[in-house]
C-alpha cells in the first residue's frame, strides 16, 4: 500500500485497503474495517473508480452490522 501511495497510485491503494478492510471484518474487527472502507469510498470518489457503488454498499452493509 505504500508503494501505491508513494507514486499516487489511488485505485491500487483503494484495491489494497479494500483487502484490508476486509481482513479486518473476519477478525470481527467492524470498527477498522469501517475506517478502511472510508478512506476507500474516499479515494474511489477521488479516481472515480468503478467500484465506487459497491465499496459504497459495503460500508454501508459494514455500518448496519456494527449497529446490531
């Protein structure tokens, strides 16, 4: 991830943190995983990447599970 933010590199970085976020969910850490789908839903708006919607949902989905 820091080679890809090193050379500017969002939509990897967003791939990568994607990854981690989801690491972090099977180790039943919701609040991580929720920082990182942030910070992608951020850098997704930022490169106008095509998963924007999706990474968007799984926050969301993320989000609504932390909340029960």
């Amino acid at each position: 991830m820091l080679i890809a933010q090193e050379v500017g590199d969002r939509a990897a970085e967003a791939i990568t943190r994607f990854n981690i976020a989801m690491i972090h969910r099977a180790f039943g850490d919701l609040d991580q995983a929720i920082d990182e789908l942030e910070r992608v839903v951020d850098l997704d708006r930022q490169v106008e990447h095509p998963d924007l919607a999706s990474d968007t949902a799984a926050l969301e989905r993320l989000r609504q599970e932390r909340a029960t």
